[in-house]
C-alpha cells in the first residue's frame, strides 16, 4: 500500500477528473487520480469487436462544444465530419415509412406547425436561461413542478406533436420517460446546448467525432499525466475536514489538501465519509439518478444504405430503435449503424435473452433501412447500466422538483471536497465539452483557493 502526499487528489479518471488533473499541474500543483476501472475515459470508450472499432460510450462533438474543441488543440486531436448525405427516414407510429430531407418530420401539416410552435416556445425559454444557474429563471419555480410531459401538453392538443418534440429530450438526451422529469430540467438541457432547435437538428449536435475516438481524448491527458494516474484503485472511503482529505484507494491511499470527486453524482454515495456528509447534500444526492439507453452497433460489409441515397438517419417515435445514424468508423470501408433504444424500452429489451433482443433490435433498424440490415458482421450493444463505475447511460438528471431545490448548492464544495461532472455542468451538461467546463472550473477554483 503506498501513501503519497499531493497537493489535489481527484477521484474519477474520466473527463472532468483528467482535465482538472491536467489543469492543476499546470498550475504548479501536485496531483494523483485514482481511478475504480482499469482504463480512464469513464463514459467514454473504446472497443474492438469483430475487428471493428466501436466507440461504445460519448463520441459526437458539436460547433457550440468550444471547451471540448480548445482541449483538443491543445492535444494535438484532429476531428472528422460524420456522414450525412442524402435522405433521412421517418417511421410513424402506425409503422408508415417516409424518406425525408429539411428540418422538418413527415406527417401532416398540422402536426408540423405545432412542432413548429414548440420548439420556439422551448428556445425562447432556452435563451432566457442561464445553463449554470437554471433555478434563477423568474418561471423556474413553476416550470420544475411540471413533468416535461404534461407541461408539453398544456401547450399542445396535438399528441404526435407533444410525442415528437418529447423525444428530443426525453429518450433522446434526458434517456428517461419525459412524466419523470420537470420542464425545468428540459430547458436546462436545450439551454446547455444553446437552443433546443440544435438537439432537433442531428447535423448539429451530432456534427463531428474525433480522430482515434472520444476516449483517446482522456488516453492522451492520462499520456501526460504518467504516474500521476492510479488505475483499478476505487475510493471506497474518505476522510475529510475543512483543511484536507484522505481518500483510500485499492492499493495507494493519498492524503491531499483538497479532493474533487468526478464521478456521476449517483456514484456519490457508493463512497464511506468520514464524518458523514452534511445533511443537505446527503439528501440532494438521492435527488439525482442515472437514465438508461442502450447504445446498439452493427457493422456491415459496406454501407449499403447510401446506395439508396439515404443517409442513414432515421427516427421513429413508436418504434423499439427510435434513432439511427451512420456511424461509419474514419478511414473504414464498411459501413457502421448506430441505433438508440432508450428509457422503458431498453427496460423491455433488457428482458429478453442476447438472440431476441438482437433479432428485434436489427428488425427495428431494417424498417428503416430495408432488409440488408438484418445481417451484420458485427453486432454490439453497448451497456453502462451493468457497469459498476456507471450505472447507467448518459448521465444523471434530476427528479421533478430537484433541480429548484437541490441545483443551487450542487457545486458547493464540502470542506476539502470539491464536486465536478459532466452531470453538474451548464454549457454541455451531459456532454464531454461539460466534463471539460466542470474540470477546469474546480482545477481554478482550488488553485486559487491555495494560492490564496
Ligand atoms: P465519467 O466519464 O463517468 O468518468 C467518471 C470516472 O470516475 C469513471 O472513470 C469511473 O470509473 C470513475 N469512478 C467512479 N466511482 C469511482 C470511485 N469511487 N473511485 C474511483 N473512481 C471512480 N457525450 C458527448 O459529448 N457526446 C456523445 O456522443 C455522448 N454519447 C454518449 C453515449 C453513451 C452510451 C454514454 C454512456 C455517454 C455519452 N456521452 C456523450 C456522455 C459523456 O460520455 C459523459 O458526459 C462524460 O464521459 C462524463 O465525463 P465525467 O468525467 O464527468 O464522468
């Protein structure tokens, strides 16, 4: 068992926890991260299946991602434009397919206009929020007593529109039923990418991905940061006071004038404090949970899709995959689907045994795509709710109340113990470009707090 003495221990080796590691190094203090996993990059994460190289966590950046894309100039971290030409495919609910182009889903004009209606009521909202303190909005209160699903259809009779609009943030972001969290926590995460018309619109927010993958982004920080790094050593117990920290891990325990914990807030209470944690974030912390998607590749021998003029993008709102992409691996000659099952119909699928839940998953895709899809030479379901150090996929978002109540002193630090994740960010909540804002802010902050 070594015990070192630093100036900062950081608990996490994923985003936020590397970049405020790199960060205080930078301001010429001694840091050590301990890390649960045998890797870094957290949510972020590489594969090798069948030959293929899938990225199995985060991997899409955006234009208003600036953090993210400062971090990679400074890596040296090249990125490439995910293909996107040609006709995207709507599948309603009553199974009709469409191939489409523009901004707009296929179904009646009616419908379109009150999509239309909607989304510029959310980005007005969005505009007037601040990401970083949500709670401050003059309807903050009345806007976080709501479920983002009824407070949908107050403003819409048209229930394919309040279904359309939902699952933009709902099972598209959020990975939770839109009944179980506020409209509150909605803006915040239309406000967090700067509007909601950007999460409507896959060609933004779904714009680039990284040369070498997302996780080679936290491969390269751990690079720089050598020995500082401590793999497979999970912080089951920390003591703390206002002066400092003792965090013990597997086999290095580290005493350190200040700590921050970078791990998803539901992973919070998986550590023993000593004394307990205050009350208040006691609480709060049981506030915030995990939503569940399951992220599903399948690579083919080319990407037949593109033949047909399709680019591969398809939504369907009822269907079991109500998203999919052309996920194509730079440089590769197959072509790569990525799909999203998400919220309640993951909990269904997850029922199933690996052929049914395969079978179904790829009958989804070829309602979209045509019957090519059905047999893939790689097929993988990507599943951070089985992982230890997760629990769950993306990320962590209030329950209905939560955020006016508890968002306010989320960032407070404890003592020594400061808190940072891509969960507690404004600009990029839930996003890579957060963890990186949260881990520069608190590497600042305890700089500054130890120069003081
Ligand atoms: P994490 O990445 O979760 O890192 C936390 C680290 O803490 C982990 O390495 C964990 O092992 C470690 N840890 C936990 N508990 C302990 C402990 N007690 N002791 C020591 N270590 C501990 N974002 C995007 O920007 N674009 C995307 O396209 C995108 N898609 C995603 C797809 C999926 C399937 C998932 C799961 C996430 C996706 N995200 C995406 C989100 C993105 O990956 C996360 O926002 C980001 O990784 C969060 O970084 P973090 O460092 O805050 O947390």
């Amino acid at each position: 068992m070594a015990t070192l003495d630093r100036d900062v221990v950081i608990i996490g080796a994923g985003p936020t926890g590397l970049t405020a590691a790199l960060e205080l190094r930078k301001a010429g203090k001694s840091v050590a991260v301990l890390e649960a996993r045998d890797r870094v990059g957290g949510r972020t994460w590489t594969g090798e299946v069948g030959g293929a190289t899938l990225e199995i966590g985060g991997q899409w950046i955006s234009p208003d991602q600036t953090a993210l894309y400062s971090l990679l100039e400074e890596l040296g971290i090249e990125t490439y434009e995910r293909h996107k030409a040609g006709a995207s495919v709507f599948v309603a609910p009553d199974g009709a397919r469409t191939e489409f182009t523009g901004e707009d889903f296929p179904v009646d004009a009616a419908t379109v206009a009150e999509m239309r209606r909607l989304t510029a009521e959310l980005d007005v909202l969005a505009a007037e929020v601040d990401p970083d303190r949500p709670w401050e909005h003059p309807r903050a209160a009345e806007l976080d007593r709501v479920s983002f699903h009824h407070w949908l259809r107050g403003l819409s009779g048209d229930e394919a529109a309040c279904d359309n609009i939902g699952m933009f943030i709902a099972g598209g972001m959020l990975t939770k039923p839109a009944h179980t969290f506020s409209a509150l926590q909605a803006v915040l995460m239309a406000a967090s990418a700067g509007a909601f018309s950007h999460l409507v619109d896959d060609e933004f927010i779904l714009d680039r991905r990284v040369v070498g993958t997302m996780q080679g982004v936290s491969l390269a920080m751990a690079e720089r940061l050598g020995d500082a790094v401590h793999l497979n050593n999970p912080v089951l117990r920390l003591e703390w006071d206002a002066d400092g920290v003792t965090a013990h891990g597997a086999d290095t325990t580290v005493r350190a004038r200040r700590a921050i914990l970078a791990v998803p807030p539901n992973l919070y209470s998986r550590i023993s404090y000593e004394p307990c944690l205050p009350r208040r974030q006691q609480v709060a912390h049981q506030h915030q949970s995990m939503g569940l998607v399951i992220k599903v590749h399948a690579v083919y021998p080319t990407p037949f899709w593109r033949d047909k003029g399709l680019s591969g993008t398809c939504f369907g709102p009822g269907a079991l995959v109500q998203e999919v992409y052309d996920n194509t691996f730079h440089g590769d000659s197959r072509g790569t689907l990525v799909g999203f099952v998400s919220d309640v119909k993951a909990d269904e699928l997850f029922a199933l045994d690996a052929g049914e839940r395969r079978a179904r998953v790829l009958a989804s895709i070829a309602g979209f795509l045509g019957d090519e899809a059905l047999n893939p030479d790689v097929y993988y379901e990507s599943d951070f709710g089985s992982e230890e150090w997760t629990r769950g996929a993306y990320a962590t978002s209030y329950d209905l109340g939560g955020l006016l109540r508890f968002g306010p002193g989320q960032t407070d630090p404890v003592g020594a113990v400061h808190f940072a994740s891509s969960d507690l960010a404004g600009a990029g909540y839930q996003h890579v470009d957060g963890a990186v804002r949260m881990g520069r802010r608190a590497a600042a902050r305890i700089a500054a707090e130890l120069d003081g």
